[in-house]
DNA sequence: TCATTTTTTGCGTGTCACGCATATTTGCGT
DNA sequence: ACGCAAATATGCGTGACACGCAAAAAATGA
C-alpha cells in the first residue's frame, strides 16, 4: 500500500509545503518567487506545479492536512460519544502543539509568530485558506453523516453541523490569536464556542 | 454626495461584474480573457485592473455586494424582534429573485442554471467567493454585536451567531442548487437551516 | 471659462500556470 | 538480479496576468 514511490511523494509535498510557509513568513509573501520555494525543497521549479498550482496552495497545505484531521478524528471516537461532545473532543485534538513549534526558541519564536501573523493577514492567502477549510468541512459533514445516521443527499442537517463546528474552531482560533497576552487558554475558548452552539446561541440576556 | 462622479464608478463596477459572470456562465472559466471582459464592458483592459484586482474578484463582486446587504437588513429589522428571527427575515430578503432572472424564458434559464452551477464549481473561484463571504460576515457580527449589546473585542457570541447564520445560508443554497428538480422553495430551505440552528442542532433520534 | 482633482488609458516588466516532449526513477514479474 | 512498463521529474516554450508609472482625458467647483 505505501509503497517507496507514495512515500516520497508525500515527503516532496510536505516538503514543498513547508518551504514555502518557511520562506513566507521570513520574508513576506511576494518576497517569494515560486523558484525559491523549489530550491528550497531541492526540486526543479516545473516539478512545483507538478505537486501544486500555485504558491497560496502550497501554503494552505499544512492547514489543509490539519483540517482533515478533525474529521478523521471524529470517526475515531467512541459510537456511543454524545455527537457535540465528540465533535468538541476530535476539535481540541488538534491543537496540541507540535514539536517543531514546542522546541524552538523563545526569542525566534516570537519573530516567528509575528511572521505568522503576517503571513494570515495577507489577502492573497485568505481565500485559499478558506478554500481548505470548505475541503475539510466536507470531510467532516461526511463524518458526521454516518455517526448520526443521516444522509448527505436529502438532509441539510450534517452539513449543518459540520459548518457550525468549523465556525466554532475558526472563531475561537481568531479570538485567540486577536488578544494580545492571551489569558484564555485555546482550549477553553474551543470548548467555550462548541458549548454556546450546541445550545443554539441564545441571545445573552440584555 | 452622490455625484456623477461616483455614479458612474459604480455602474463601470457593476458592468465590469456582470460582464465577467455572464461571459463567464456562457464560455466557462478560462476561456474568458480579462480583456474580454473590459470589452464587454466597454473599459480598456487596464481600467478592470483599477476596479479588480483578479478575473475571479470581479466575478464575485455580485455575491460579495449581496451578502454585505445581509447586514445592513438585519440593522432595519425592528429592534423588539427576537436575533434569531430577525437574522431569518434579513436572509430571506435577500432571496426574493431578481427582474433579471424572472424574466428569463425558460430555455435559457436552464441552459443559464447548467452554467452557474458550472461556474461555482469552478475551483479558481471558490476561494474568492469564501473571502466574499468572510467580509460579509465581518459586517454582520458588527450588526449582531449592536443589537445584542455583545462586545465584538470580548465576546466570541457576535462572531459565533454571525458565521452561523452565513453557515445556515450557504447550506440551504447548495441543498437547493444541488437537487435538480428543486421540490423545496429556497424559502423554506433557508427557514428550516435558521431553525435548526437555533435549536443547538440537536442529534436527531435514530 | 479655467484650474484642480479624479479617472482612464497605454506601455513595460516580472511572475506565473500549464501543455508538451524527454529523461529519470520506481514497481513488479520473471 | 534483470528488464520492461508505468509513474514521476525536468526543461522549454507560450499565453495570460497583476501592477507600477506617467500621460491623456474627463469631471468638479469656482
């Protein structure tokens, strides 16, 4: 099945991926030409557009994959979970932070972050970004299609669902990301923003 | 201030638009230059450029300028009536077909259907129209905001309520787009997803 | 009518996506 | 271990595109 030839095709992808956030976040995204990216990763600049059609794709790619996960996550989890809080358990697996991230350095950590930052905001990204979530929201309504027993065709009601949980995730990674000095670690702010929709958000009393 | 100077930009914006959709729909995606398009709008193609920044923004203007009155709907709603059925009534109004297409004969309004179902499925473009809907729903969480009292700086609720009621909108459009015999009106499509959601979107019984 | 501001236009430049043909690598049966 | 077929990477060429810049044209207000 994963044979050497998928294996590495994967690791160029990844390679690919990872380059081009790499070299975006240190130097701005139109400080990057598509060239760069493939030295970077050590393949020719035509063999880019082999893995993807353009440099916003590539980036989005890691969160592309991230996204996915949720999904896959949820078909993990215990039958008879209650479907919110299953959905609010393979959301927070998510956001452990990974080793590359852990591991570095404070100083460069904060340069690197400031990056990041820039590298959101730049609009030309936005809409790729979006574009992955969509792929993975229809992972998810999938997901949430066979837990419930409802069908993808002629409900709204697992698309529904997916939809409202990825603007769960979205709103409270954007909440998190806004403040300054977070006080509210992510995790609570996830399960915060799952818990208000699952309760239908009720308008707060005035 | 309403001259004739800003006027005209407008209708050039709109023309521009239009002119990209409807070449669009007839010839698909990318057998429409951006030179035809300033042609068919009567602009120099570098005039599309001062209004666009890409063939794929242009052609979402429409969804991007449709959504944004979402907001604004939901300001004129009066204030006494509850958020949930306010944010209905303001979606709905925004579904009551236009002159343009009621007057379509039946022929070509199928022919015109095939075509913009072919145009949204067109990938260069999803992620443009996502970036409409994101701007859209940033006016409409400042909307939420105001007549709830929440605090769009602390309060995740406003941005919650906003992108799930987008969400309940996008799902009922693409279950109506996708059924091709629609047996149920956009109306009551759109009634039911608001519904649901407000309800927690509980897990149906199995 | 005239000066100022805004908009449109033409041109040049650097980047990009992608088709096509060729070289290289991988998988697999023998 | 070997060799063939399929998959993959590469090089080159082409058409399209975004955008900066400066000049022309149009609109506004006095």
């Amino acid at each position: 099945m994963t044979g050497l030839r998928e294996r590495k095709k994967a690791e160029t992808r990844a390679a690919l991926g990872w380059a081009a956030i790499h070299l975006t976040v240190e130097r701005g995204y139109d400080n990057v030409r598509v060239e760069d990216i493939a030295e970077a990763a050590g393949v020719s600049p035509r063999t880019f557009n082999n893995y993807f059609s353009s440099k916003a794709e590539a980036i989005a790619f890691r969160h592309l994959d991230r996204s996915l996960r949720t999904a896959a996550a949820l078909r993990e989890r215990p039958a008879d979970e209650p479907l919110w809080a299953a959905l609010t358990g393979a959301a927070l697996e998510q956001f452990t932070p990974g080793p590359e991230v852990e591991a570095m350095p404070s100083p460069v950590h904060t340069q690197w972050v400031t990056g990041v930052r820039a590298m959101l905001a730049e609009p030309a990204l936005q809409g790729e970004r979006l574009r992955a979530v969509a792929v993975a929201e229809a992972e998810l309504a999938a997901a949430v299609a066979e837990r419930t027993g409802t069908d993808l065709a002629t409900d709204m009601y697992p698309r529904l669902v997916a939809a409202a949980a990825s603007a769960a995730v979205a709103v409270a990674v954007r909440h998190y990301l806004d403040s300054a000095a977070p006080p509210t670690p992510i995790e609570r702010l996830i399960t915060d923003a799952f818990t208000q929709v699952a309760a239908g958000l009720p308008a707060p009393p005035r």
